[in-house]
C-alpha cells in the first residue's frame, strides 16, 4: 500500500485588507515517499498557500496529525500577520482549533499505577 486516497476540503472565509474572499482549505492523499521513508500527506490553503504542499509522518496516521497540527498553527501565525480566516463564525480559526489540546487538559488525566 504506497498511497491513501482521500480528499477532504473545506470553504472558509479571508478578509485580507479589508477585502473578503472565499477559498479551499485541502487535506488529502497520503503517500509513501521511498526517498525519505516516510509517509506524506498533502495540503494546501488558498491565499496562503495555494500549491499542495506535504508534511511527513512515521505512518499515516502520524502524516495526517501533524498536518492538522501545522495547518492550525499556519492560520494562527497568518492571523496573527493580519489575515482573519473564518469557517462558520468569525474567529473560529478555520474551524482548525484543538480545544482539548491548546487547553492541555491531558495533562489533568491522572496516570496509570
């Protein structure tokens, strides 16, 4: 099994300069890389960066957290430049938000003995 196909895609919304826009937020196929032994899955996020672009794991799964990961810190740092991006509401950071994760509450779980 070299390649996992999927296609997930989402429209959300840019205000860059004041100027509202629509464009594709795309997560999907994720592909053994021989080269690097690894597994890449590919993304892309129009107007910031619109070419597919790959972030590697140890296996699929990993491949497509750290995508997830990195997407919602690519928003965040964008916002943080000055474009809003919205999915639903505005402020909803493309609906990329981890809230058990950014809060840490993993970290309350009281561990195994």
């Amino acid at each position: 099994m070299n390649t996992i196909e999927f296609r997930l895609e989402r429209e959300l919304h840019f205000r860059i300069d004041g100027e509202y826009s629509t464009g594709k937020l795309f997560v999907g196929d994720l592909t053994w890389q021989e080269d690097k032994r690894r597994w890449a899955c590919h993304w892309s996020l129009a107007h910031v960066h619109p070419e597919v672009g790959r972030i590697y794991g140890a296996d699929p799964l990993a491949a497509l957290t750290a995508t997830l990961d990195f997407l919602s810190g690519l928003i965040g740092g964008s916002e943080a430049d000055g474009l809003v991006v919205w999915w639903k509401i505005d402020g909803d950071h493309g609906g990329l938000v981890f809230p058990q994760c950014e809060g840490q509450s993993w970290k309350e779980i009281t561990p195994r003995k």
